[in-house]
C-alpha cells in the first residue's frame, strides 16, 4: 500500500505532495545550487519545472541521500521539484531562486 499526505497551500494555490515525510530542500531560496536531502535510502528521480510546465533539469535514478541540484543557469523564480521513487512514491517541493 503506498501511503501518500497532499495539502494545499492556499496562499499561493500551489498543490504540495508529499509521499516522502522529512523531504527538505536547502537552501530555499537559493541562488542557483541546492540540496535535496532525502529520509530514506531510495533510487529515485529528480525533475525540475518552471512555473510554465516545462522541465528544465532532470537527473535519473539518483540513490545519494544528498543530492546537489543546480538550477544558476535559469531566472530567479519559483520552481517545482518532482521527487519520483521507484516504487512509485511522488514528493512535489516548491523551490524559490532568488
């Protein structure tokens, strides 16, 4: 069974997922490079989307607890983070660049 917690933040309407309790991304805001540090031991990949829907740096079947991101390349903005595991287990984190 896999067991997923989604919440709402109605500020700014955006749709947080979280099938992955303790996942943190710092720091946030960020210039350019951050880390996404998971709570478990997992293969699992990384997508990055603008706020447009497109992706903009993908990394594939990462199992580094601590995983560096770089993001410098593209315009300050908020971004979204896609944390998919194998197992099927989705995280979705919003990311602020400055």
């Amino acid at each position: 069974m896999i067991k997923s917690n989604i919440a709402t933040n109605n500020t700014e309407g955006i749709l947080d997922v979280d099938a992955f309790v303790g996942l943190q991304l710092s720091p946030n805001p960020t210039t350019g490079l951050f880390q996404v540090m998971m709570p478990e031991s997992t293969v699992a990949d990384y997508v990055v989307y603008d706020m447009n829907g497109k992706m903009v740096l993908r990394q594939e079947k990462v199992s580094d607890p601590v995983t560096t991101l770089d993001i410098s390349q593209y315009l300050a903005g908020t971004y979204l983070l896609r944390v998919t595991a194998a197992d099927g287990r989705i995280a979705m984190r919003r990311i602020v660049k400055k």
